[in-house]
C-alpha cells in the first residue's frame, strides 16, 4: 500500500474515533449508567497514564526508593492536593526529580 | 461570576495548555527525528504530524512502515492505540452538543490526550460560560502547531536531546495537577485508584490496550462504588 494511502486512512480512522461519540451521543440511546460512567472518564484515563510513568519510567516496573520518578510524582501530589496550583505542581515534582536524580546518583 | 467573553475563553486555553507543551515539543523532535530515519520523505513525515496527528500513534506507525509492516497492519495497529480517544469523545460530547457541525468536526480533529484532559478540567469546574468552545479550540491549536512545529525542527535538525532528558516528565506531572484536585468523592477516587492500579499492571500491554483495558476497569469502579452509596 502506498505510504500516503495509509496516512490518509490513518488520519481519518484516528478522526472518525474522535467524532465518534461527539457525532452518535445526541442521536442514539444510551443506557443511563453510560451517561453517568462519563464523569469518571477523565480521573479514570489520567490515572491509566500517570501511574505506569511513576512506578515503570523505563518501562520496567520500579517500586523502591531507587527509583525518582516514583518518588518526584509522590510529592507532586502532594502539592497538587495541598495548593490546587498547576504551575506549582509542575515546578514541584520538576525540582524534586532532578533532586532525587541528583541524589540517587542517576 | 461573570461569563468570561470568547476572547477570554480561547485566551484562557492557550495559557493553560502552554505548560504541556515542555513535555510535547521533544517527543514532536523525537518524532520528526524517526519519521526520517525510518525513510520518510520531509513531506511525509510532516504531513503525518498533521494528518494523524496522535503523538504514540505515529511514533507506533513511523516504525511500522520503516520496517517494511503491511498497510493494513499498520492501520490496525493506529486504531487499536488510538481507541482511547473514543473515550474522550463520550467524554466531551454533552459539552459539545449544541455546537454547530463545523465546530464538532474541528474540535474532534484537536481532541489529543493533552488537550482533552486541560479541557475537560475546564468544562468540569464551577462556572458556565456559554463559550466554553473557545477553551477548547484555544487549548487545540496551541497543541497542533506546537506539535507541527517541533516535528518539522526534529525533521530538518534531528532531535539533539540527551537519552536522560527529563522534561518528557512534565506530562505525568501535569496530568496529576489535573486529576488529584478533582478526585472530590470515593466514588471518583476508587475509579482513579483502580485504573491507576491496573494501568501498573497492565503497563506492557501491546499498543496501549493496558490503558484502555485500565480506564474501562476504573469507569465501571467508579459506577459500582456510586451505585452502592445510594
């Protein structure tokens, strides 16, 4: 198949899954509890992300002190549940991974 | 409060989605970096960033057709990393509903991960403005031609970017400042908790499965939890 064949099909397939709901959810019937699952869609998909980037940073599960992007994505919880502040929890966990980088000797 | 104006709104969505772009521009080098190594031309490598734009999936595709994967492979292989979208789709769509047909096909070709999750804080916060739209078209571009942008300097360049390079760390971080204020219930924190958990264990799934597999398991968490508080 022809490279730009293959993208054109790609990018409408990547396209097509991204209107998908956004075109359907006013003009099919859902069930209730697809409606209410909603909410838990973005706490539930950022969660998927973060977690593996902590605890396998190199694709290689790592639960230990010796790992610091485990211990840098601790602190920036931290700081996001205390101020709320996304600038602020960015810099946090920034500053405490080069630290813990710094200090693990990594 | 006052409705923020259009203005605002888009002004607004610049600003907040600005901070992911540290984390974005060097996997957009990275890419441009491979797309040429694996023998695409300029143009195509580019147009790929603007095509598909969806960051894993064309790192996922680049390699694919570098090492010679039949078309059809490929493309399955795109849409199975790219489902998780569908998701955000269903995310977005109640927020959307009453947009015109041009805006929900533009906003569907800028619904990114790193879009979606600033966007969806924003529509999910107090406050209704009618003009929330503009959030999310602001929030969009300011992705796309970052993106478009740091693909075509990884493509005319190379990407220069030492192997413990560790801005790619700024994602997780922002996607934490995202989701841990809005964790507000038991019900929310058990669907975060539960995905989190299986996304650990799931972490080495082919082409994203885990993640999808982890917040389909974290969604239904998060309704069994609620229907039992009622």
């Amino acid at each position: 198949m022809n490279i730009w064949i293959i993208m054109l099909i790609a990018g409408l397939l990547t396209f097509t899954t991204r209107l998908s709901f956004i075109f359907l959810l006013d003009r099919i019937k859902v069930p209730d509890w697809f409606r209410r699952g909603l909410r838990f869609v973005p706490v539930a998909v950022l969660s998927a992300i973060i977690v593996p980037e902590l605890t396998s940073p190199n694709g290689t599960l790592l639960i230990s002190w010796h790992n610091p992007q485990l211990l840098a994505g601790l602190v920036a919880i931290l700081v996001a549940w205390r101020t709320k502040n996304v600038l602020l929890t960015i810099a946090a966990g920034m500053a405490a991974l080069i630290v813990f980088q710094v200090v693990l000797g990594l | 409060m006052i409705a923020k104006t259009r203005k605002q709104e888009f002004w607004s969505g610049v600003w907040d989605e600005a901070p992911i772009l540290l984390g974005v521009a060097p996997f957009g080098l990275l890419f441009g970096a491979l797309a040429i190594s694996v023998q695409l031309s300029n143009l195509a490598a580019q147009a790929m960033s603007s095509i598909i734009f969806a960051g894993s999936a064309q790192f996922i595709a680049a390699q694919l057709i570098g090492s010679g994967t039949s078309g059809l492979v490929v493309l399955l292989v795109v849409f199975v990393v790219n489902l998780r979208h569908a998701l955000y789709s269903a995310s977005v769509a109640p927020h959307v509903r009453n947009l015109s047909p041009g805006w929900k096909l533009l906003l569907a070709y800028l619904l990114t991960d790193e879009a979606y999750a600033v966007t969806i804080t924003h529509y999910t916060r107090e406050g209704d403005s009618p003009d929330r739209h503009w959030y999310f078209l602001g929030a969009g571009l300011t992705l796309w031609s970052a993106w478009q942008a740091s693909t075509a300097i990884g493509i005319f360049i190379g990407a220069q970017i030492p192997a413990n390079w560790p801005l790619g760390f700024v994602l997780p971080l922002t996607f934490i400042a995202l989701v841990v204020p809005a964790l507000r219930d038991r019900a929310g924190m058990a669907a975060a908790c539960v995905a989190g958990l299986v996304g650990l264990l799931a972490a080495n799934f082919p082409y994203k499965t885990g993640l999808l597999l982890a917040a389909l398991i974290g969604i239904v968490t998060g309704l069994v939890i609620e229907g039992r508080q009622k």
